[in-house]
C-alpha cells in the first residue's frame, strides 16, 4: 500500500511537531525535508561567498550524505537563513527531488514535511495538510525551541528571521511556499500540540476511511 501525508506550511507553524506524531501514529516512517536544505545550507556557510552560485549549489547537494542530515548543528538561526538561501535555486532544488520522491513512494506510506510537498514532490499525495499560525506564535515557539537548546538569541531576532525566511520562501521562483488547491488548513495559533496532532489525525484517518 502507498499513502503519502503531505505536510507544508511556513516556519516554525509545527509541522514538525505533527509530522512525527502523525508518523508515530499510521507508523509511516518520516522524511523532515527541511533537514536536507539545512544540510546544504550548513555546507554553503562553511564553504565560501561563492556558495550561492547555482553551479556550485548544485555541486553541495549533491554531495550531500546522510550522516550530513544527523549534525547536532543543523537546526540554528544561521543554517535556517543558509537553508533558504541555498532553496531558491532551482538547480538545488532538482537534485533533493528524486530523493524525497522515492521516499515518499515507498511501499507501506510515508509522511513528508516541507515547503513544497503538496504542491511539487507530492501532487498526487493522499492527505495534504498546511499547516500555519501567526507569525508571532511561530516566532514564540521557535524562540523557546532555541533557548531550550541552549542558543543565546533575542526574540526580536528569532521574529525578523522568521518573518524574512518565510517571505524569502514565498516569493522565490522556484517552488514557492504556497497553500496547495486540495490541502486541508490547520491554524495552531490557539491550539495545543495535542489538540493539533488531534486534527492531523481525524482528518487522515477520514481520508483512509474514503480510499
Ligand atoms: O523548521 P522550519 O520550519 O523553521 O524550517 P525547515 O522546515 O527546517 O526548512 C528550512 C528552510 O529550508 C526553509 O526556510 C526553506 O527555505 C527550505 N525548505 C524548502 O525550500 N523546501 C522544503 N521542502 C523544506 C525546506
């Protein structure tokens, strides 16, 4: 059986969060594709200046490995920044294509989160959830995240990140971060982690029960 749950929306809105419980839940296995662009990303802030030449962008993905994607250091400010820096050339973008497809036609079903999966990796995906909140709940949230992990960083610095990244995603050419047609909206700004997982999964489990 294939059954592909597609899950978008803008930083921080926790999709993450719902991707994992939802997997647990279905035992899907879990693609964060988030990962592979703060992969490259990591790789583009250590390499040089040139690093956002689209030749030499496609050159860091494709070098990509998967023990790059298990770094401690992937989820900072500073790689989220080089992440969707390196996410608006498309020549990026092509190479991380096969990989998170065939990931998501695996026998068996498959969760999927990112910008994209909905409305480009997964157009013909069974589920599709995007999910948001306000820009300032999203910006809260990932502040604690980071603090919890230890980073020293302002909130207003973690709000002007957030609120940049996503206009930079909405806005690229390539594969912008938009609400696919068919993608069921689910705003978390006044809902529990709980609560929201709880929506993901009656709404999944009503798509199941209509196959
Ligand atoms: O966790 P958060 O929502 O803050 O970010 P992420 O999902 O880890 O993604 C980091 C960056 O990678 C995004 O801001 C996008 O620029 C890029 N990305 C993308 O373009 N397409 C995807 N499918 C996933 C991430």
């Amino acid at each position: 059986m294939k059954f592909i749950v597609a899950i978008d929306g803008p930083a921080a809105a926790g999709k993450g969060t719902i991707a994992k419980a939802v997997a647990k839940y279905f035992k899907f296995p879990h693609l964060d594709t988030g990962l592979l662009y703060r992969g490259v990303g990591k790789k583009a802030l250590a390499y040089s200046r040139t690093s956002y030449y689209p030749e030499i962008a496609k050159q860091l993905a494709l070098d990509l490995k998967p023990v790059d994607l298990e770094a401690n250091d992937l989820r900072t400010p500073e790689v989220a920044k080089a992440a969707s820096k390196i996410a608006v050339i498309p020549e990026v973008r092509e190479v991380l294509l096969d990989f998170q497809r065939n990931f998501a036609n695996q026998e068996g079903g498959a969760v999927l989160d990112g910008r994209d999966i909905g409305t480009v990796i997964c157009p013909y995906a069974h589920v599709k959830l995007f999910i948001t909140a306000s820009a300032e709940i999203r910006a809260i949230r990932r502040y604690e995240e980071l603090k919890n992990n230890g980073l020293e960083i302002s909130f207003e610095n973690v709000m002007r990140d957030v609120v940049s990244r996503d206009k930079r995603d909405q806005e690229r050419n390539a594969s912008p971060l938009i609400i696919a047609d068919d993608a069921y909206e689910i705003d978390t700004s006044s809902l529990s982690a709980n609560d929201a997982v709880g929506v993901a999964i009656d709404h999944i489990n009503e798509k199941f029960k209509n196959l």
